[in-house]
C-alpha cells in the first residue's frame, strides 16, 4: 500500500485523491486533520534527503507518496497517477 501524504487544502493534493479514491493500493493520510498526522509527516521530511529539493524552493512537500518499501517520491507519475503538468507541491508562500 502507499501511503500519501496530503492535506484537503492543497490544490495538488486535491487533483491526486480522485485518482486514488477506492483504491485499495493507496491511503490518503491529511496532515492537517490530525496532529499526529503532520506529526509522522514532518517526521520524514526533516529527515529524508528525498525533500531537500523541496525544501531549498519553499515547498512543503506534499502530496508526497511513500512506497511499501519506504521509498519516497514527490511525483505522482512515479506512482501510477497523472501528474498536474505545472503541479510540483505545494509552496509555504
């Protein structure tokens, strides 16, 4: 299962969960319903050098998608889903 990191209020997030509504190999986890949500989010993106891109720009990073393995990806191609073609992730400005 993969599990996406997103928050209802971010326009990229919001084009991803159509795409992985009633899919069983993704879950939907919204940073901003929960703290401990956002908790186990910027738990990774302080510490995985997969957001230090994201980071340097001013993007908080999300939708981001963590494969079963662990591995993490901020590009919804790279999971099977459409990508918004100027979409990268959301900005903290």
């Amino acid at each position: 299962m993969i599990k996406v990191y997103g928050m209802d209020t971010c326009p990229y997030c919001e084009y991803v969960k159509p795409q992985i509504a009633d899919n069983a190999e993704f879950v939907y986890i919204d940073i901003g319903k929960n703290v401990e949500n956002l908790h186990e989010f910027l738990k990774l993106r302080d510490h995985r050098d997969e957001f230090t891109p994201y980071k340097k720009e001013g993007d908080v990073g999300i939708p981001c998608f963590v494969r079963e393995d662990g591995s993490i990806t901020l590009e919804p191609k790279e999971v099977g889903l459409r990508p918004l073609s100027e979409a990268k992730t959301c900005r903290l400005d």
